[in-house]
C-alpha cells in the first residue's frame, strides 16, 4: 500500500467521522433549539392573546354604543395574525380578516394552546364580560424562523468540512512518516543487502514488525548463503565424477579390445550431454541463489573476450562467429559470473538453434548492450513469448535442455538489466536476436 | 616433455597420465599440494597441469608460489571451478590456459601439446612463418632472407603475435604490449603499426579476426 493511499484513507475516514459528529451535534441542537423556540412563541403568543382582550373588549363595547364602525377591516396590525373574540357560548363576536385562510379550533375552545393544521391557538380566560380572545400564530413562520436558524448552523460546518480534511491528511501524513521511514528501509533491502533494520525511535507497533522483519532477513540470508554455498560445492560435487567416468571411458576406447566401440561411443556421449546438463543446472542453481547484481563496476569487454574463447577455440564454431567489441571498456555495474552466464547461454542458444554453416553474429556496444543474432527461422509470437519458460523447447530444439534463455531472462532480470527477444532479426524476414542491456546502461 | 600432474582424484589422474603417456610425454602425479611443492623443487618439468581443489589446500596458493619464485614453467589448470572469475583468476595469476572438467583428453592433450609448442619456439632461436623469419634473441625479422627493418613498437606486436601462433589478441591486449603504463595510446595507433608491419614483411604476416583482433599469419 502506497504512502498516498494510507493517508488519504485515513483523512477520508477522519473527516466523515468528524462530519458524522458535526451533523449529530446540530441535528440534536436544533431539536433543544426548536423546543426552546417553540416555548417562547407560545409564551409570547399567550401574552399578545391576554393583551388584546381587553383591547378587543373594548372594541366589542364602542361598536356596540355605535362609536366605531362595525367593520374591523381597516384595524389590521399584523396580517397573518388570527384573533377572535368570542363569548361564552362560543360565537364569534369580532375577528380579524385574515381568518378565512386558517384552519380554526372548534369553539368554544378551552381556555390554553391548541394547534390544527395552520395555526397554533390560544384561548384566554373569560373575562368580566364574559369574553375571550383565540389568538393564533401561523405555523408556517414558526417554520420558517426554525428552518433559518438550523442552516445558520450547518452552514459554517459544511464549509469547515473540507479545511478539516486537509488538516486531517496533514496529520495523518505526518503521522505515518516513521512508516515512511521503514518502507524506504525494507526497499533499500535486496539480493546484496540484507542488513537488519534500526528500530531506534521507532513507535512500538513499527518495532515490532522491524524486529520481525530483521528475523525473516536473517533467515533469508543464511537460506541464500547456504543455496551459493551449495551452488559453490557442487561444481566440485557434480563435475568431478562426470569427469572421471569420461576420462575413464575415453581412455577405455583406446585400449579396451574385443568391446563394441560403437557402445563406449554411447557411453561417451550419454556423459558429454551430461556434462553440458550439469553445467546449466549449476548456473540455474546459481540463478536461483539470486546472482546478479554488483556494486562494483565490471568490463563487460574483457568478460565476454572470455566467454567467446570457448568458441573461438572450437574450429565448428570459430568461423561461424561474426564479432563485434567497441574500442573501449564497458563497464557496468553486474555481477562477471552472471554476466558471463547470461552471454554464454545468448551464444550457445544462438548456435544450437541456427541452420549448419550460418553465422552468428555477438556484437557489444559502447552503452552496454550485447547483441547476439542467428539465422534461425522465423518463430512466431507465441513461441517468441514461452522461450524464457524453465524447460520450454522450442520446435527443432537440437538437443537442448530448454534451460538457456530461462537462465538468461532469470539472471538478466535479477541483475537490473533487460533481454529482449526478437524474430524476425529487425529489418530481415528470418533469425533470432537477443540483446542484452546491462543495468546501468 | 616431462609433466607434472598435480590431480587428487586418482581415477581421474590416472587416466589422465595414461594419456599423457601415450602422446610420448613422462608424467608424475601429485595427488597433495604438499607432494607438488616436493616434486617441483626436485625436478624441473616442462609444464604442470593443476587442479585447484586439493585435499591440503589451494592449487591457486601453489600458482602464486611458483610464479613468486620467478618459476615461468607453464601451467594449465584443469579445475571444477567453472565460474568465469575463477578462470580469471587462474589466469591472472600466470596460468598459461585453463580448463574446466569434465574435460575431453583429446582436448586436453591439445592444449598440453599448444602450450609446449609456445615455450619450445619461445625458446627456439628463431620462428619461422612461411619466407618470414624471426630470430627474437637478436631482434632481427628477415624475409626471403633480406633483413626488415622495424621500429620499436612494430617490433614488440610482431614479437607477441609470432610467440604464439593461432591466437587471436585484441587490440588492448597488444595495446597493453607496446605501451608502457601510463604512457598515452592514440586511437588506431595499433591499426598504424599493423598495417605499416603487412607493408615491410606482407599483407598476410598479420591477419586480422574482424570485430576482435589480430593473429600471426604467413610472410610473403
């Protein structure tokens, strides 16, 4: 998992927690809000109600000894506002205009609140005169009032919301640096560096796994130092008796007498071919041990001008070999046994694979690439792709162990560098071509 | 020729010395460094075949010894050390050839028999190739019998090239023989004396292995 990854993650999930919190603390303080709110109107409703009988009272009483005219309509002091003045008996005796929208309680109503579908009412005692105002407050104001304030207060949390995660992804990275620290030690791990880890002024749970880590680390390493220990031994191990039993068989050809030699000759080459397998499986050994990489720079040149004495001493194959070294060093940061490995597989390949009397072509340029090339006929994709493959042959494999390029891809990758494998050979409708770019190049 | 063969697995040197034998060659095994460093004092052989990894230690440890002494008599190591930086190694430390069993006898009969004839005509008063003749004691090239002259530098290439024939070296490795260390090498200057040397003895006294080097030919 990625640094970005672990924090962004961690801001996410921060920050919708923090949100979750915000949203619950302004939803239950709007609930306090509403029922505070709702307490005051009424208060308030109850005292403009208590107000205005008397008022009203006084009103009822003028039209009645003809003082003011009958209608109410120009006394208007709030629009929305409902009152009635009614009496005992529950008819209305005065009301204001507005009354033909609302919704009205059934009269006469007790005296206290009383809410219907528009309106909250409020009925006061009957006074002296035997009257009482019903004055109701429009709930949609209420609502109104209600829904301002609850977005007065989530309105500076949502936009705090996205402030808080970057503040929160600041943390979280800061947070998370010593688990920065430990991922760029483990990378700086690998095939030649498998010191342990310093857990000093690491947080506990880092600790830990470091301590774990070093454990696996140092068990790694004895595995490896034991796999090239093998890999070192065996070369002894393996060829030594190969080279008995040939050195005996070749000299039972000459002097044995009366054995078919047609049969030595078999033996002989059952324990060539064996000789060949035991190379390729101590350099698959060695591959497997994890060969490849070297701190130090090495020159390429030098190491294949050895390489390529195999095959220039061998008459078959001296004239067949089309070489080509540039004028200086190549040096180039790999291992000299893996990159020795690596070209002589290219090469054996190359003339195991190609048509009797064809060149082979080795050429290594000033950038570090070595370029191996036969006249082999073309191979499709498919065939091109599954090469690498431990123990794939290819059609007409001429007797190989399907070891080589494995070998090769293996070792090239562990070094750092890149074998490409092409065929057709670039600008021609036939061979095979292998090339090498060692790393650093 | 008399040869020393230092090999701990008997039936390997056995059949090895068997061999050996069968090509006109006297051989005496050694089967311990110890019994090595014995014989060699004792006798003075014409080339030594080495194994490398011996019951009472390192066949390198005997190379270095030897060379340390000033000794030049030849050595071929015939080891299981198959690792390109052992052969490096080998040979650096003044194996004339290495080789890596399992080997064929054949094989290694050729190369005893190549490294013989490198220090016989070492030792020979004169190298012959074709009309050209090299008498390397008196620095002197003659061909068809008429005396060439070289300079310095052309002389040390022919010198190197003639001393073994069939070899093939590259262009540093002559670079290496004509120039001092330190002392500065102009590019092609290897071609220059080349091709000066093919003018003054033949065009085919120095054949060149495209792509890698050149080899001693034949005189006009």
């Amino acid at each position: 998992m990625s640094r970005g990854r672990l924090s962004r993650r961690l801001a996410t999930l921060t920050s919708v927690g923090i949100g979750a919190i915000w949203l619950l603390a302004v939803f239950s303080t709007a609930l306090v809000l509403k029922y505070e709110q709702e307490e005051l109107l009424d208060l308030h409703l109850q005292e403009s109600a208590e107000l205005f009988l008397p008022v009203l009272t006084e009103r009822w009483r003028n039209r009645e000894s003809g003082i003011e005219p009958r209608s109410d309509s120009h006394y208007n002091p709030e629009e929305a506002l409902v009152y009635l003045l009614v009496d005992r008996s529950g008819r209305i005796v005065l009301q204001s205009p507005s009354v033909a929208d609302a919704d009205l309680p059934a009269l006469p109503m007790r005296h206290g609140y009383l809410s219907t579908a528009t309106h909250v009412f409020y009925a006061t005692e009957f006074n002296r005169e035997g009257f009482s105002v019903v004055y109701g407050d429009p709930k949609v104001e209420r609502r109104d009032a209600y829904m301002e304030s609850f977005v007065a207060f989530l309105l500076p949390i949502l936009a705090l919301l996205p402030i808080a995660y970057f503040i929160v992804g600041w943390v979280a990275r800061a947070g998370l640096e010593p688990l920065n620290r430990l991922r760029d030690e483990i990378a700086e791990r690998g095939e030649g560096q498998l010191d342990p880890i310093d857990a000093r002024g690491q947080p506990e749970e880092l600790a830990a796994i470091t301590a774990k880590i070093n454990g696996l680390m140092v068990r790694l390493g004895q595995a490896l130092a034991g796999e090239r220990a093998f890999a070192t031994n065996a070369a002894h191990e393996l060829r030594t008796p190969v080279a008995v039993a040939l050195a005996q068989v070749q000299r039972l050809k000459i002097e044995a007498e009366g054995v078919d030699p047609e049969r030595i000759e078999r033996i002989e080459a059952a324990l060539q071919k064996m000789s060949r397998l035991v190379a390729r499986l101590l350099e698959l050994a060695r591959s497997d041990a994890g060969l490849g990489v070297s701190a130090e720079q090495h020159d390429l040149k030098k190491l294949l001008g050895h390489v390529l004495e195999d095959s220039l001493r061998d008459p078959a194959r001296a004239e067949r070999l089309k070489i080509s070294l540039p004028d200086q060093t190549v040096p180039a940061p790999i291992d000299p046994d893996a990159f020795a490995i690596l070209a002589g597989n290219l090469i054996d390949n190359a003339f195991q694979h190609s048509p009797a009397g064809t060149d082979v072509s080795v050429a290594l340029s000033r950038d570090g690439s070595l370029r191996v090339t036969n006249d082999a006929p073309r191979l499709e994709d498919r065939e091109l792709s599954g090469l690498t493959r431990r123990l794939y042959r290819a059609r007409n494999s001429g007797g190989g162990f399907g070891l080589g390029l494995h070998i090769a891809d293996a070792i090239s990758r562990q070094s750092g560098g890149k074998l490409t494998l092409r065929s057709p050979v670039p600008g021609r409708d036939s061979g095979f071509e292998a090339v090498f770019k060692a790393p650093g190049a | 020729m008399r040869i020393l063969l230092v090999e701990d697995e008997t039936d390997l040197a056995q059949a090895v010395a068997d061999h050996l034998r069968m090509a006109g060659h006297a051989v005496d095994c050694a089967a311990t460094l110890d019994d090595a460093y014995a014989a060699a004092r004792t006798v003075s052989y014409a080339m030594i075949v080495l194994d490398m990894r011996l019951p009472d230690g390192d066949g390198l440890k005997f190379l270095h010894d030897l060379r340390d002494r000033r000794d030049t008599t030849p050595v071929l190591i015939a080891t299981a050390r198959d690792r390109i930086t052992e052969r490096i190694a080998g040979l650096e430390a003044g194996a004339d050839d290495y080789l890596v069993k399992p080997y064929d006898l054949d094989e290694l009969l050729a190369r005893v028999g190549a490294i013989l004839r490198r220090t016989e005509s070492d030792r020979a008063p004169e190298r012959l190739f074709g009309s050209l003749r090299i008498e390397p004691s008196v620095r002197r090239a003659t061909v068809d019998g008429d005396d060439v002259s070289l300079t310095r530098k052309e002389w040390a290439i022919l010198d190197c090239l003639s001393r073994r024939p069939g070899q093939t070296f590259s262009k540093g490795e002559l670079e290496d023989v004509v120039y001092g260390f330190g002392e500065e090498v102009e590019s092609n200057a290897i071609e220059a004396h080349v091709s000066r040397l093919r003018a003054k003895l033949g065009k085919r006294a120095v054949e060149t292995v495209h792509g890698f080097g050149y080899r001693m030919g034949q005189g006009r």
